[in-house]
C-alpha cells in the first residue's frame, strides 16, 4: 500500500482492525519501528483530534513529527499542469511534493472540500496531487471526500463494544448551522459496507450521500423507523450532495435526544466531534453512560499508529 487516500485503498481491513486492537493493548511495542524516521502532517485546515492523535501515534512508534499549518506558513500551490504562474501562487506542487519527499519518510495531509466545486471536490485535487507527485506514503487526514483515519476509529469503537453478532447500525444526519462536507459520513459508509451488521441511513429529502458510495445500503426519511432497535446511533450532519454544499433546512426535527434514543435498543451514541450541544444532539445525550464520543477520539491514535505501522512495515 503506497497511499491511503480511502477505504478503498485498504487491501484487508479485519486485519488492520486487529492491528488497532493489539496496539491499542500494546501502544510501545514497536517503538524501534519508526526510529530515524519522520512523519510530515500538512494542515490546510483547523484540527485538534486528528493533529494531536496522529503526532501521538508517529511517536508510539519512535517517529519524529514535523507539523506545517500549510494555509498561514506555506507557499501558496499551484495544482494546474502548463499553467502560466503569473497569479497567486508561489509554487508547484510538483516541486513541493518533490522537497517534501526528501524531508519526510510519510506525509500525512488534510484538506477540506470547498463545497463550491463539486467534481472539483470529487477529484481530491489536493490530496491526490500530492500522491502523484511525492515519492513517499500519502496519508489522508480528512479530504474533501473522506476521512478513513476516523472510520477506523470507529470501527474499533464499534467492534468493542457490539453486544451482538449482528449489530444494528444507524448513520443518522442531524441539523446545522454552517455548511458542511460529507467525508465523515462518506468513510463511514464505506466502513460499514466491511463490517458485518444492519446498516441503516437516515435523512431528510434533499440529503442523500453519493450513491456511488452508498451503494444498496437501507435509506429511511422517516428517523424513528430507522432507530427502531438500533444498537449504535451514529449522528453526523453534511450538506446536500445533491444541491452541492446547500443548507436545505435549519430546524431541529432531526436533532438526536433523550426521547429518541429511547426508540433504539439501548444504543450506543456515537459522533466523530466536534459537536454543537443542543442543535446536533442534547447535552444530556452526549453525558449519558452510552455516549462513546471520548472512546471514538481516543481510538483515533491507534487508527492512524495501524496504517503508520503498515507503511513502516512495507518500506
């Protein structure tokens, strides 16, 4: 594996959810791995999760992090071929992915959808022009499509704690303010088309995924029959595909609480956070002894030190 741009790229996932499993008993036992090597994380975008748990894994494995906010302290890149650079931009990406690639051993990047620009966001231009051009390991951070480090989170997270064979899964979109991408929502699909369970979506009109993703999954609009004997309720919000980065509704009908949750066979709660209290679910959800939410960010290092692992062990 050279890249981990999607799920998609992962050849065996029960495998590398073992992996997790083990490290996350076993944090150091491959401390010697990464010694004398070096992990590149670029930020496009604001983090705290995935910036902190991604240098937490690195240095499990006795990797030395270098972190670049590329947006404020980087030069502005030019991703066109046979452009004329007489604009904004400073620099190629051909030349950056190539310096980079003699700084680093693997480049972690994160960068988010415009939500202007559908097949421009499809595309992953930012994400995949730095695989093309470096010569080392890509990692995906969250792009504008996916984020396959926090669906491997999730998967642990899931795995822990089901109660059943067949776990009854629920991805249920919520309310809110500001627009916001389907990556999360996206990788978190495609995990669940991996792992053994009745998955459900669920959404107003107007917010169906890429069907391409989604594939022969269940879709309801009506919430209460998708949570009915639900196990794990996973809430997330995303912008209309459909209507591309649009805001079709603002009121709380689908915001998760007490009540509903009341509807689910004792469900887990399950969010990737950030989360706006009382507008995508209540407080007292989040604070209830089944809120996962702390499990799932902790899981986040020992998603990110798996696929570490792998390209160490591959190199």
């Amino acid at each position: 594996m050279k890249q981990l741009i999607t799920l998609d790229d992962l050849q065996d996932f029960d495998a590398l959810i073992e992996e997790m499993v083990a490290l996350k008993k076993q944090p150091f036992a491959h401390t010697a791995l990464g010694r004398n090597k070096t992990l590149g994380v670029l930020f496009f975008n604001p983090s705290l999760r995935t910036r902190i748990s991604t240098q937490k894994a690195a240095q499990n494995l006795g990797m030395h992090t270098i972190v670049m906010n590329f947006n404020n302290e980087g030069w502005a890149l030019e991703f066109e071929d046979g452009v004329l650079m007489n604009g904004t931009t400073s620099e190629h990406i051909k030349e950056a992915a190539g310096v980079l690639s003699q700084y680093f051993d693997v480049l972690a990047v994160r960068a988010f959808a415009s939500l202007e620009d559908k097949q421009k966001d499809r595309a992953e231009v930012v994400l995949r022009s730095f695989a093309k051009y470096a010569s080392i390991p890509i990692i995906n951070l969250e792009s504008a499509t996916a984020h396959p480090l926090q669906a491997l989170a999730d998967a642990l997270t899931i795995k822990t704690f089901q109660k059943t064979a067949r776990p009854k899964v629920v991805l249920s979109w919520a309310p809110h303010p500001k627009a916001l991408p389907q990556a999360v929502a996206n990788s978190f699909v495609r995990m669940m088309h991996r792992m053994d369970a009745e998955f459900v979506i669920t959404h107003p009109e107007g917010y169906a995924l890429d069907p391409e993703i989604t594939k022969e999954a269940t879709i309801l609009y009506d919430q209460k029959q998708a949570f009915e004997g639900a196990d794990f309720i996973y809430t997330k919000n995303w912008s209309s595909f459909e209507q591309y980065g649009q805001i079709l509704r603002t009121d709380d009908i689908w915001k998760v609480s007490a009540t509903k949750m009341k509807w689910t066979n004792n469900a887990y709660f399950m969010h990737c956070l950030p989360v706006r209290r009382n507008v995508v679910v209540d407080q007292d959800v989040l604070e209830s002894p089944q809120a996962l939410i702390l499990e799932q960010a902790n899981n986040r290092t020992f998603s990110a030190q798996a696929i570490l692992k792998k390209f160490l062990d591959e190199a």
